[in-house]
C-alpha cells in the first residue's frame, strides 16, 4: 500500500486543503482494508468437522456415500466462492476527524473501494477509488472524488482527482514581515479543480509522468473587526487557472506508510499559462527528499528536506505556503508565503506494545522573496514538538497521529492519517 503523498502546489489554498482531505480519506481507507477471514474460516473449518464425521462412520449404503460425496462438492464450492469475496477487494466507510489551523476542526466522511487492478498482479499495490466530504466549525464544506491506480506490476501509476467547495481562511499577507505584523484579512474562497497524472517506471526505480491542472476560483473578503492586512488585487474576481507539468520520483521505501528505511525523492514542476486559459502565468517548482534510518528493531529516524520555488505573475496563494503539507508543523497555514520557502525536519519515532507509538522532531526552514536573502537570521521559522501514535492497521503499520507543535510565536495542535513525511 502507499502512503499517497501527492503534493498540491501553486494552485490555492482552497483546492489544496480539499483535495489533501480527499487524500487524507484514502489513505484511511487503507487501513481499514485488511478483509475479515475469521467468519469465512470458521465455516471452512466446521465444514471440514462434518466430512471427518462423515467419512469417520460404516458407511452401510451407496446413499450414505454418496452424501458424503455430495457434501464435500458443496464444501468446496463455499471455499472457493468465499476465497473469491475475500481477496478481491472491499469497500469501506469511515468518519475521520480533522483538527488544522487554518480551517478549524472538523469532519471527513469518507467512502471507498480498495482492490487489486489486476488479481494476478502480486507487486503493484493496491488501487483505490473513492470519494470524501470536508465539513469544519468555521464554514469551510467541500467534497472530493478520486482514483489512484497502479497497474502492470508497478510500471505504471494513474491519479485523477476533482474537488469542490468553499473554504474561510486568513490571509496576512506577503514576507516574513507581514506575518510578523499578525494582521489578519478574513477570506472566503470558493471554487473547484480536476487534477490527472499519469506515471511511467522507468530504470533505475524512477517514475516520470505528465500531469494537468485545471480550476477556477472566487476570493471574497468576510466581514471583520479592527485593522486587516491590505487586500490582494484579484478580491471579487472570477480566476481561472490552467498547467500542465511534469513528475519525476523515485521511491525505494519497502513501506509507503511507516518507512523503517529507503528514500522518497520527487520534483514536480507545473506551467500555468494564458496559452492554455489561465488568467494567471507563473511557474510552480517543489522539491522533496525523504531519508529514513532504522536504529534499533522499534526506533526510526527520518530526515525531511523540502524545497519550493514561483516564477513569472501568480496570485498571491500561487506562492510558497508556509505550514501546509507538514512543512513545516507549528504554523498555520498562510501566514507565512513568499516566492520561494526551503525546510528541513527529523523525525525519531518509537513504536510501543499495544499499538501505541510516539514521535519527536524538530525542523528550521524560510520563506524568501529572492534567492540572495535566503538563510538571514530574521526569516528563520523553527519549530519543535512531538505526540503519540496509534496503529489503525497492523498489517500496514498505518499510523492515527496527534502532533503538537511550537513555532517561532505560534503553537499548533493537528491531527492526521499517516506519517507527517
């Protein structure tokens, strides 16, 4: 199984909380995938009783024998027909809760089919569809569908996704300075967005794929008391925003979702243009590197580095977010964005008896207008903290997560489906 890490980058903050919702549902869903054998089993077993008993007394007649006979057939035709249900896939439904900053605390109903794309195939992992809501204590609603498939043995990974809704947030505005000001504009943002992806496996365990964006928005200003950061230029209007971009990732994790060891490293790089619709050209660069150590048989130290860089005009959620996709945990999302952001982050994980874990880590990073300000003292945004850990899935070793984190003069409380990275 893999632990969908499909980054969301220089679109908005609205289709980018939706759709990492939608995928913090699948994800779930996953967990809940390990198909109950214990029913189908003990049938099988007290089938197999009853013919012991069977052949085990005189079989004074053809009329005894031929019962036996008959309900050996009958057993073995519920094995295979049970074996058949049991393997194939499932469908799930589960409630998650979600606890951000940015968008409060809510819910996240989701429902899904978890399967093998082909029943023959034993390396591609599973495949899943399935569909999530998003409903949260400071009006923030939306919904989600999607699909990832892995098919022909891993050579191929297919992701299509569309979501819709309406998200409340803050904006401060742009630069550390602004952030620093805590002046808040209250922002209501409606809108929704198809995504599609298409990788290819190519030596060397690297995947390289096309991908496409397409959405539309409408930012609005929510009503609000006292001074406010200055609004951005594109309040009111109807935006449009268009990409098509590129993949390239290599992954060597034996466990998408609780690596013990392996590297996770990926580019991505998305081109809005007008030429293609958008009203909005600029360039979207991320860059993401995953090392992961095991230290002893229950301990695991794992080392994030994240990269993002903007070109040409986008608007101001097409810049690198500060506190979005765990990068890092301690701030809420939006206060910090700028052209560009790096950050680095450990991790030391212990799992413990009864499926209880627990995690701490520590990170430091920047959000930058221009490449000759970068590492000053006064943009540096650290943060430190840690939380428990609670196995939903053995098998997978898929984690429910609580994080608390410190900020620079900022403190978060988050909740999650998987490991932070």
């Amino acid at each position: 199984m893999t632990k969908m890490t499909t980054r969301l980058a220089g679109v908005s903050n609205l289709l980018s909380l939706l759709m990492k919702a939608l995928l913090l549902g699948v994800i779930a869903l996953v967990s809940l995938a390990e198909n109950p054998h214990g029913y189908a089993a003990a049938t099988d077993q007290a089938a197999s009783a009853k013919l012991e008993v069977a052949s085990s007394s005189p079989q004074q007649s053809g009329e005894v024998s031929q019962s036996a006979q008959s309900t050996n057939t009958k057993t073995e035709s519920e094995k295979k027909k049970k074996k058949r249900s049991t393997h194939r896939g499932a469908i799930v439904v589960a409630p998650l809760p979600i606890v951000s900053p940015a968008i409060g605390s809510g819910i996240v109903p989701v429902l899904g089919y978890i399967f093998p794309f082909n029943k023959n195939d034993k390396i591609s992992p599973p495949s899943t569809i399935g569909g999530a809501g998003l409903i949260t204590n400071n009006g923030s609603s939306g919904f989600g569908v999607g699909a990832q498939l892995f098919m022909k043995e891993n050579r191929y990974a297919v992701t299509s996704l569309y979501v819709r809704g309406n998200i409340d947030y803050n904006l401060y505005g742009i630069g550390i300075p602004a952030g620093n000001a805590d002046l808040k504009l209250p922002l209501a943002q409606t809108g929704q967005l198809y995504f599609g992806e298409a990788l290819r496996r190519i030596p060397w365990q690297f995947f390289i794929g096309p991908r496409f964006w397409t959405g539309n928005s409408v930012v609005t200003i929510r009503p609000s008391t006292g001074e406010t950061s200055v609004p951005p230029p594109d309040i009111g209007l109807h935006t449009t925003l268009r990409a098509l971009g590129l993949r390239v990732m290599r992954d060597t994790r034996p466990n998408h979702f609780y690596p013990e060891r392996g590297m996770f490293t990926q580019f991505t790089s998305d081109f809005f243009a007008q030429a293609l619709g958008s009203k909005y050209t600029f360039q979207s660069y991320r860059f993401t590197f995953n090392k992961y150590w095991t230290t002893t048989r229950n301990q695991v130290l794992a080392y994030n580095l994240y990269g993002c860089g903007t070109g040409g005009d986008p608007p101001f959620y097409g810049n690198c977010i500060y506190g979005t996709n765990n990068e890092l945990r301690g701030y809420e999302a939006g206060r910090y964005l700028d052209r560009y952001m790096i950050a680095t982050q450990a991790e030391y994980r212990l799992s413990l008896p009864k499926r209880f874990g627990l995690a701490a880590f520590a990170g430091i990073g920047e959000v930058i207008p221009g490449g000759k300000e970068i590492f000053r003292i006064d943009n540096l945004l650290p943060s430190i903290g840690g939380g428990p850990r609670y196995q939903l899935s053995t098998k997978f070793h898929l984690n429910l997560r609580a994080d608390f984190a410190k900020g620079k003069d900022s403190w978060t409380w988050s909740m999650g489906v998987g490991e932070a990275f």
